[in-house]
C-alpha cells in the first residue's frame, strides 16, 4: 500500500511544481502594485485547499465539473486586473519621468479583495489541472507515491520562492508593473482560449510567445501614453 514507485513520483513531481510556480509567478503579478503579497498569496492557498478538499472527498465529481467555468472565471478576474495594473504602471512611469505628481503607496487595504478573488481562481485553476493527474496515478495504484511527489514538489516551490521573494521585490518598480501586466494579459488569453476550446500549439510552452507579445503591445501602448501633449492654446 505504501510502495513508492519512482515514475509516478517523478510525474507528481513535475506536473506540480510546473503547475504551482505558474501560481507563485501570478501572485507575484496580481501584488505588483502592492506592498505585500499577503492577499493574492492567501487566496491562491485558499483557492488550492478547496480543489485538493473537494479531490479528497470527492475525486469523481471533481473529473465532472466543468473546467471550462473555472477557466473562464480566471480569465475575467486576470483581464480585470491586468487593465487595472497597466493604468497603475503606465502613471508609474509618468512619474519617473516626471510627467505626473509623486503620490503615496496604496494603504494596507487597497485591493485586498481583488487580490484575494485573482489568487483564489489561479490557484484553483492550476489545482485542478494538477489533480487531474494525480488522480489518473491514484485510480493507476499509485496513490501513495503520487502524494509524496506532491508534498516534495510543494516543499521545493516554498523554499524555492522564500529565497527570490526579496530579489523579485528589488526589481525597478516600472519594470516589475511591467512584467507583471504583461503575465496577466498573457495567461488571461490563454485561459480565455482554452475555454473556448481552443488548442494552443505546444500547450503552456505557448504562454512564452504570447508574453513576448503581451510585453510588447503594454510597453508600446505606454509609450503612446507618454507622448507629449501639445499645450493648452491660452484663450484670448
């Protein structure tokens, strides 16, 4: 009952860590204009604790449920977001051009509940697709060695973004807004496509070129907001 079977354990392995850094790289996206990552991080747990409580008890029912609606709900969420973040970074670099009045941080409170729904449904997404397949080892009979790939793939990813959180915070803000934006309008088409049932060529590999666009037509479209506004003609 406890055997260990190391394909099956290799393959829990990567299909998680693959999954969750997806996870840990949107929460970083949906903090970018935060001070903390508290709010996206606790919904990301709270929305991968539902998916794994729900395949825990209900393993079958889970397999049903429509994944189209969890993909569609993320892509609005993540859409949402991301037009709210590309304001925030394009007045970000007006004001280090100088182009705009300096102005405080966001409170500790400013978009918490956003954050919170943006992490919920990405980390219930990406749950899912990783149950998917951990449930196809357990109903194999590899149930035991498929938790213990999870749990190392889980304890990896942990360590693993307690290390670079701080170096991802020292990133120019400008830059990181940038980035960030660009990651959500990316995964936002990307789940929005496969909702439709559209099938990327590659799989996930095709969020690579879709962020290199993505990261291209928000950096033009900023700088299409920074062209000079011709002054006002004085009235006579």
């Amino acid at each position: 009952m406890f055997e260990l079977y190391g394909p099956a354990i290799l393959v829990a392995f990567l299909i998680t860590l693959l999954e969750m850094t997806e996870v840990v790289a949107l929460v970083f996206a949906l903090s970018a204009d935060h001070h903390t990552v508290t709010h996206g991080a606790l919904g990301a747990v709270g929305g991968t604790t539902a998916v794994a409580l729900v395949a825990l008890g209900f393993g079958a029912l889970l397999l049903a449920f429509p994944r189209n609606y969890l993909l569609w709900a993320s892509a609005i969420v993540l859409l949402g977001f991301g037009i709210f973040l590309f304001r925030s970074t394009l007045r970000t670099y007006r004001r280090a051009q100088g182009l705009a009045p300096q102005k405080p941080g966001h409170g500790p409170g400013s978009g918490s509940a956003l954050q919170f729904a943006g992490g919920f449904s990405v980390g219930a997404v990406e749950a899912t697709e990783t149950v998917v397949v951990l449930l196809a080892l357990v109903a194999a009979g590899y149930g035991f060695s498929a938790i213990v790939g999870a749990l190392v793939a889980g304890l990896v990813l942990v360590v693993a973004t307690a290390v670079v959180q701080d170096r991802i915070r020292k990133i120019k803000v400008p830059l990181l807004k940038l980035g960030a934006t660009s990651l959500l309008f990316s995964f936002a088409v990307f789940w929005g496509g496969e909702a439709v049932g559209y099938t990327w060529p590659g799989g996930d590999l095709f969020l690579v070129p879709l962020f290199v666009v993505a990261l291209t037509v928000v950096r033009g479209a900023i700088a299409l907001g920074l062209w000079p506004r011709p002054a006002p003609t004085p009235a006579r």
